[in-house]
C-alpha cells in the first residue's frame, strides 16, 4: 500500500461567516478537509448538515482529562464523550492532550500529583472514552505537546506507551511537527515508531506559521509517512498567519503538496 496524504486546515484561519462558505475557501486555496477548532460540538453539526468534510475535531471541550479541579475533569470527560459521538457521524476522530499549561518541568505550574498519578488518571478516563469511540465509530489521537506545556505525554514514544495502556483499537497517536521540533531527537525516526498507529498529523513551521514560513524542515516527516505508507490527514494547525489567508494558504498548500509529491506521496 502506497501512502496518501490529505491536507486540512483548522476553520479558524478559513475565512467565511459560515462553515460552509470556510470549506468551499479551503477547497479553493488546495486543502481537502476543515479540522473544527472553533466551537467544535456547534461546527460538528454544521458539518454534519451541509455536509462539510472534517479532518478531525481539536479542542473545544472545558478543563483537562488530568484537570487539578474534580469538576473540570469531569466537564472534559462529558464534552469529549458529545465530540467523540460528533466525530462517529462525521467518520473523523478527536484530538487528545491531558493537558495544556501544566507541567513539573517549570516551577510551580504542575498538577499537584505525581507524573504516575497523572498518567493513572488519563488513562482511566482515557479508556472510558475509548469504549464510547468503539461504540461510535469515531478515533481518538493522543497528541504529545511539548514539555513546557505538559509532562505527561511529550514524545511520540510516550504517545505510543499511553495508547498500550488503554488498550483500545479506537485510540491512536498523532505527531505535530511544531512540538516534535522541540522534542523528536529525529522527527522521522520517531514518526516511523509509530506505524501503522498513526493515525493523524498536525503542520506547522518553527515558527507556528504556515509551512514556508520558517527554518523546519519537513523532508523527513513525509519521507517516514512515505515508508510507513501512512493514508491519513495532515491539518495545518497554526497560531497565526503570515499575510493575508488568500494570499498565503495556497501557497503554502502547493509547497507541502510538493514536498509531498517529491517524497512519493500522492
């Protein structure tokens, strides 16, 4: 089997006052799929009745599943089980981190609990999802986010030991390039580590523009998706752009789609 990359963008940098009119942009500068980042439980019915394609869902949900607050644990836990059943109708999956902002590798900011504990409680909550996502056809992708944002799940590795404890089918891990630049040792060794358990990939430059925007180079990602023959999405998730969406997403959608043709990715 041959790989096969589809591109997403996030709906926050696709202009248009509805979904709709933000997929027909995206399809116009050369993505294939929105990835709902906005509001995400609205989006996803949006989606669903003017049949909008979705990548995955990313975010969009109260608190943490490894929240210090009992309360927002739990509100992560019931807004996750709504997207993971939005993300069964939609034939996509939603995108997982145990935290964002928390972390014992900067002073004071840490969860209160040990990394064990911490790890203990994603799991549970992890695997409660995972028997949902089963049910509702949907995936989950673990997404390790750099040690400066959590300590949990930092590298594709940790990613992949996280989905053994779960022990779901319906979980998997995903890479974004921006925090494997940080961590990766090798961001195409570590994308091949994971296989056929991939499941879905977020773009960036170093500077979490758009891909051309930077010093990152990609080569070696989409050679490891290459080997791998990895049959997914790729969704630009991004903190900004460089100029204005019109002007600079085709162009920088007609670079990665390059690089991907060069690796031998259709």
């Amino acid at each position: 089997m041959t790989a096969k990359v589809r591109l997403g963008l996030q709906d926050r940098f696709a202009p248009g006052g509805s979904l709709r009119d933000k997929f027909e942009h995206a399809r116009e500068y050369g993505f294939d799929a929105l990835e709902l980042s906005v509001d995400p439980i609205a989006s996803a019915r949006e989606a669903l009745r003017d049949r909008v394609t979705v990548s995955a869902i990313c975010g969009g949900y109260r608190g943490w599943l490894i929240d210090p607050d009992a309360d927002l644990r739990r509100a992560a836990s019931e807004d996750l089980a709504q997207l993971v059943d939005l993300a069964g109708a939609l034939g996509c999956g939603c995108v997982v981190v145990p935290i964002w902002g928390r972390t014992r590798n900067l002073p004071n900011i840490g969860t209160g609990r040990t990394r064990d504990e911490d790890e203990a409680i994603f799991v549970e909550a992890m695997s409660e999802l995972a028997d949902r996502a089963e049910r509702a056809g949907s995936r989950l992708f673990i997404e390790p986010i750099n040690r400066y944002q959590n300590d949990v799940c930092v590298t594709i590795a940790d990613a992949l030991r996280l989905r053994g404890r779960i022990g779901s089918p319906a979980v998997w891990v995903m890479g974004d390039v921006f925090h494997m630049n940080i961590e990766e040792a090798d961001m195409g060794a570590a994308i091949e580590a994971a296989g056929a358990q991939l499941g879905h990939l977020h773009l960036a430059d170093s500077n979490r523009l758009e891909p051309g925007k930077g010093h990152l180079d990609l080569a070696p990602v989409f050679a490891a998706l290459a080997r791998s023959a990895y049959r997914g999405f790729a969704s630009f998730e991004l903190a900004g752009l460089s100029g204005d969406a019109h002007d600079v997403l085709p162009v920088s959608a007609a670079l990665v789609r390059e690089q991907l043709h060069r690796a031998g990715i259709s």
